[in-house]
C-alpha cells in the first residue's frame, strides 16, 4: 500500500483507539497505569516514526514490512519505558504490544477496506472515521491523564530538624524530605504506593519496614543505625534507588533485606551505597534486579540471593568484605554479570570467595571481576554455574 | 431510472458491482454488446495464451480490496500460501480463478437484469441528464467504452505474415514479435515454448515494473501530485508511465536467456524475413479512435489534451458534471484521472468516484 502521511497517521490512530481502550480498562481492571502508559508510548512513537521516517521512506509499504517495522518498534517501546521508567511486566507489555500489532494488521488489510470503499487509493485516509478516531484516542489520553492527575498522591512535606518515630504512614502518599529532615526511630509502611524521598532515618529497630503492602518506592532514602535491618521488606514490592544504608557496628542485621515476595512481582534495588551488617543486600523467596549498588565492610556477605530467589546481580561493586562477595543459594536461580568483587576477606567459615553457587542453585556468570579474592568463584552443593565469558 | 453505465467490459461490469452497494439491478441500466463482462478480455488473454494475472489480490471486480483473491484462494485451497504470498507481493490469480470470480460475481449481482444488449452511439447532454441514442435519458451516466480497437502500426498493415498478438493464433517456425509491453513478452516465451526462433522488434527497451505504472500512481499518494500537474505535464508524464513495460523475473529472463545463447532470441531494429510476425502493439489510443468518445467531445466542445479528454480527479467529466448530473469516464479513457485506469484497481477508481456522485445527489 501507497499510504499518504495523513493515510498512516489515521490508520494508526484507528487501529490504536481499541487497544487504548483495551489499556483504560486493564488499568482499572490492575489499579496499576502501566497499560495506558504503554499503550500511549506505542502511539507515540508510532507516530514520530509515521512523519519522520515511514513516509519518507516508504513510498509503498509491502505488507511483509510489518514484520520489521513492528519489531522495530517494539525495541524502541521497551527502550523508552524503561528510559521513562515504567514499570510494566515485561510479558504483560509484549502480550499488549503484540496485540496492539496484530490488530492494527487485522485492522488494515481486512477492517479499513471494509469498511471505507476508497481505502487503498486514498492511501489509508479514513475520512470522517480517521477524524474521529484522533478525537477518540484524544478523549481517551485526556481523560487517562486528567484521571491520572486527579489520582496522585498526596505530597507531605518533612521539614527540616529531627522527627521523632517511629513515623508510621498509612494512607498512599509522596513524602518529601526537606534538605536536613531526619526521622529518628525508624518508618514504618501501612499503605500500598506509597514514595519516600530524600529523608534520613536514625535508629529504631528497622530504619524502613515495609511489610504485606505493594509499590512503595524508596528514592534517595539514607538509613543508619537500625538495631535490625536498615530496609526491611517482607511479602511486598519494593524499588528503591539511590539509597545509603549504615550498618557499620551491626554484627547481625542486614542492609537490605527482601525476603518472601515472590507472589508480589519484582523489586529493584538500583545505585545503593551500603556499609557493614552481616550482609549487604539479602533476599529470600523473592525476585529481584540488584544493580549499580556498592556494598563494603559485611560480615558475612556481600549480595545474598538465596531461598529460591530469582533475579539478576548486574554492575555492583563488592569491596572488602568478610566471607563471600556474592553468593546465590539453596535452589535460586541468578544472573550474574559485570559486577566488580574486590578484596574479600576470609571468615571463619569461608576461606574468602568472590563469588559461591550453593545448594542447589543455578547462576550465569558473564564478565564479572572476581579475579582479586582468595578463591575467585566456588560451587557446591549440586549448583551449577554457566560461564560463557570471563568470569 | 437514472443511472447508466455505456460498456459491459470489465470496467463496466466494475462499475456496476460498486453501484450495487447502493443500488438495486432495476436502478441501474447497463449498456453493452455482450452479456459476457469478460467475453472480449478473455478471447486476448487466450489469443497470448495468458495464464496468470498481471495484478494481485486487488485485481478483482468487487468494489472493496478485502476479500481480495488471495484471501479466496486461501480459503478455497485450505492453504495459507496465497495469503502469505500476497504479503510478499508475490501473489498473481490465474487466468481461470480470475474468470471464475466474474462469473460468480455475474451470477449474483443481478448483472443480467441491468444489461440491455445494445450500442450506444451517441450520449447527449440534456438538462438535468443525459440521453443516450434514443434508449432514454439518465442523470448520472458513466462512459466505459473499453479500447477502441487493435492497434497495428501502419507500415505492416496488409502484410499477410501479420496477426495482433490478441487474435488467435499459432506459432510459424520463425516469429517476429513486435513490441515492448506484457503481451509481447508472453509472446517471446509462447514462441520460445513452440519451438520458434523469435525476433524482437522493439522501439524501446520494455521498462521492468511489477505493475502497469509505479505503485504510489495506484493511491493519492502519487495522484495528488499528479492531478497538479499541468495538462503539457500531465501528458508528458502519461506517455512516460504508460510506456510498455512487464514485470520482473527469473519466470520471463530465464528462457529468453537461455534462447539467446542458442541463438534462437534476438533483438532487431526492423522486421526481416520471420515467417510470421505478432504485433503486440496493443491498442489504438486516444479517443479520437472512438466514436463515441469522439462524438461527445465534438459535440459538447469538452476540453481535451493530446490524446486525452479532461477530467476531474475523480474521472467525471468537468463541463457535463454538476450537482444534478453527473458524466464519468472509465477504463483507459480515464486515464487523465488515474494512470492506470484500464486495469481493475483503475475501474474501481472510477467506480468509487462515481458512487459518490451518485450519493451527492438528492434527487439521484
């Protein structure tokens, strides 16, 4: 087909009102906006790719380049959401993308010539039809965002000075730390979405415990002298990036510690600094994406994935800790790429590993610095380890 | 009764199956020599031996381009490779599935309830309509004459070595083949397929295109532009377009190659002494070759460039046509409009634009 400019944009706009439709009602349907997120980042860059480049040059479109321009697409999709930070499963988000393709095929080879007598010489004009499509998916991105904006969380505003806690939050909302707002005895998590941002918490028996309650976000958080675990999550979703976390002086807490939220979807701990604690990052039962974190002075591990964990350890830096530097454990299943361990001290009950498979466990290694520990990497306990690369 | 179609051709019998998406078989009257849409289009196609469409799936009679014939073929044969084809653009209908379609298609439109068996010789502009040669007076009247007749170029006719490559006929030892376009080049592999040594006389070297024209000249992406041309322009640009061309492929390069090393397939400036010569030179062109058209335009004093009348965009012809009446071309006398207006996409072009004409007026 010889679309005209205006003939590709109203087929796609068209062929996207259902699945836009589609994406609302799965929103409302998972109380989550990814759908309508995604499907109006396909839009848009359907549309940027329609005047920029396919017109130019495509001045006819055989129907097998769906395949590639779709694909295309797609990539560029997945690029920018994670480039925009939308945290969408990522086979939900195929499965809607795919659907969004196929539609559009249906829609352009079968529904539009049906529908409009003229529609392959008039090079995909719709007519009236395209003109309201672009009013629909209008309405429909309109009132997404105007219901979007009207949703958003209250933002509470933490002055500066010293709070007592424990500060418990109980109700969705954004709290904002002011320059020098400090929570003394910990916080405590009692609602779903809820954000913390750029607030110090001192003391308390967990610095932040987050437990049974999904999407909280911890962005610019620093934790110190927690009597337990500096972040402590359990049978929830976490993502918290840009953290500080001080466990110096505490033999026996961990860091961070996620543990039994495999039912709950993936968390993401990103660009952390961690010091001391018996372990940096620790998580049982659940899944995970542990990157750009750097973890020192631990007195048992430095990155722990164990207890049937799953999830991916991806350029973190490990230094001078005691006992393993990173370890995936009894019956996880870890990817391990270009992480940095240094300088692991052995323990009284590990003679000093960079990285450890144990029990059970599965774990790919590619391109990780492990060479400058005692024993580089170990295995035991029936694991496997793949290593296609330097490791 | 206020609409006519003048033609029972395949243009016509197009036509006429886009009118039916609004109106009944009593509402329409179609004049033509023959019941048979496809009687003069199937006697070439079996004269040049022809057993695979030039077009593609759009290339049906039916006024939309879904369900088009490799969808049937698909469905028919129980087979996805028609469909994926088409995807590919590889898709061609044969000969005969394209017939059978029309006749399908004739049997269930109610095409013989409209059809009166008659010539029509003149068509008169009246007020409010048309009358066309005593038969009656019609608002909205489409012209599809079909093409004016064989052409041969002068210098050959009386020669008794000579047949148009669209009469029957057999293959001498030695065949001359004249022309440059999709029949000539079915004659090649014909001769070749005979056992002849052929001798291509050709002015130009055949262009090589899937399609009749570039593909943007199917849809407003290329038409728009050309609908601003001016008419010197315009007509430069027809005679570059509908220079002959045939499509690409290992189907029609590899015998002749193969001949040409045997030295039975050669190119010549001139006809010599091949036993038999085939004249695939098409058709005579221009309206002026058509009576009818010739008439209208004499008597309406209608613009005209070169070989051309003018028409709008839409193939109605500007001067006859307001918001009570309504005179289109189509087929290759539409070719002002669309390029390709002599094949099926090119019918239902015309087709399309006249429907909407016929719509727009509200007292059709």
């Amino acid at each position: 087909m010889s679309y005209t400019l205006r003939g590709r944009i109203e087929s796609r706009l068209a062929a996207l009102l259902p699945l836009l439709a589609a994406a609302c009602v799965l929103a409302l349907a998972l109380h989550r906006w990814w759908p309508v997120e995604a499907a109006a980042l396909m839009l848009g860059v359907g549309l940027a790719l329609d005047a920029q480049a396919y017109h130019r040059l495509l001045p006819y479109q055989p129907g097998w380049v769906a395949v590639p321009l779709g694909a295309l697409e797609l990539a560029l999709l997945v690029l920018l959401m994670r480039w925009a930070g939308i945290a969408a499963p990522v086979e939900p988000a195929v499965a809607l993308f795919v659907a969004g393709w196929l539609l559009a095929q249906l829609l352009g080879h079968a529904g539009f010539p049906l529908l409009r007598l003229g529609y392959a010489e008039d090079g995909g004009e719709l007519g009236r039809v395209g003109a309201a499509a672009a009013v629909g998916v209008g309405v429909l991105l309109a009132a997404a965002g105007g219901t979007a904006y009207a949703l958003r969380p209250p933002v509470v505003h933490l002055s500066a000075g010293v709070h007592r806690g424990p500060l418990v939050i109980a109700r969705r909302e954004v709290l904002v730390g002011d320059p020098g707002a400090i929570v003394r005895g910990g916080i405590v998590v009692r609602a779903d979405g809820v954000t913390i941002k750029n607030v110090s918490v001192v003391g308390g028996d967990y610095g932040v415990v987050v437990d049974g309650y999904d999407g909280t976000k911890l962005d610019r958080v620093s934790v110190s002298g927690a009597k337990l675990d500096g972040i402590h999550v359990r049978f929830a979703t976490v993502m918290i990036k840009d953290c500080s976390v001080d466990m110096l002086g505490n033999a026996y807490g961990q860091g961070i510690d996620i543990s039994y939220t495999m039912d709950h979807g993936m968390n993401m701990i990103e660009g952390c600094n961690l010091v001391g604690g018996m372990e940096g990052i620790a998580t049982h039962s659940s899944m995970s994406d542990i990157a750009h974190n750097t973890i020192t002075h631990t007195t048992l591990r430095g990155i722990a994935m164990t207890e049937m964990s799953m999830g991916t350890i991806t350029q973190n830096e490990v230094r001078n800790v005691t006992g393993v530097g990173i370890v995936c454990n009894d019956h996880s299943m870890c990817e391990v790429e270009r992480n940095t361990v240094v300088g692991t001290r052995p323990s009284p009950v590990s003679r000093g590993v960079g990285f450890l498979a144990s029990y059970l466990s599965e774990a790919d290694l590619k391109h990780n610095e492990l060479g400058a520990n005692p024993v580089p990497v170990a295995v035991l306990s029936n694991s496997i380890l793949r290593r296609p690369g330097r490791s | 009764m206020t609409v006519a179609l003048v033609g029972s051709g395949l243009a016509g019998f197009t036509a006429y199956q886009t009118l039916r998406v609004e109106l009944e078989p009593e509402e329409i009257a179609v004049f033509g020599t023959d019941v048979d849409p496809a009687a003069a289009w199937r006697r070439r196609a079996a004269a040049i031996r022809q057993r695979e469409m030039r077009s593609e799936s759009d290339g049906h009679c039916l006024p939309r381009s879904f369900p088009g014939l490799a969808f049937r073929a698909s469905a028919r044969r129980r087979s996805p490779v028609p469909l994926v084809a088409s995807f590919l653009d590889r898709f061609h209908p044969t000969v005969d599935e394209f017939l059978a379609h029309v006749e399908q298609l004739r049997e269930r439109s109610g095409w013989e309830r409209s059809v009166r068996e008659t010539r029509v010789e003149r068509v008169r502009a009246t007020d409010g309509g048309f009358e066309l040669d005593g038969h009656g007076t019609f608002r909205h009247v489409l012209l599809a004459p079909g093409h004016p007749g064989l052409n041969v170029p002068e210098e050959l006719r009386g020669d008794p070595r000579v047949v148009h490559a669209y009469e029957p006929h057999d293959y001498a030892d030695t065949v001359t083949v004249v022309g440059a376009g999709l029949a000539a080049a079915t004659e090649w592999l014909n001769a070749l397929g005979a056992g002849a040594e052929v001798v291509s006389v050709r002015r130009r070297e055949p262009v090589r295109q899937q399609l009749n024209v570039p593909r943007a000249y199917f849809s407003r992406r290329g038409l728009d532009a050309f609908h601003e041309l001016g008419p010197a322009e315009r007509t430069a640009r027809l005679r570059a377009l509908l220079a002959p061309s045939y499509p690409r492929g290992r189907a029609w390069d590899e015998p002749v190659g193969r001949a040409a090393a045997e030295g039975r397939f050669r190119v010549e400036a001139s006809v010599n002494g091949s036993a038999q010569v085939i004249c695939a030179t098409g058709f005579r062109r221009g309206f002026r070759s058509d009576p009818l058209l010739a008439r209208l335009v004499d008597d309406h004093a209608l613009e005209t460039a070169d070989d051309w009348i003018v028409v709008d965009a839409d193939a109605t012809v500007p001067a006859l046509t307001d918001e009570t009446r309504t005179l289109a071309l189509a087929g290759v006398s539409a070719q002002w409009a669309f390029p390709a207006a002599d094949t099926l996409v090119g019918a239902k072009y015309a087709a399309h634009g006249f429907l909407r004409r016929v719509r727009s007026c509200r007292t059709r």
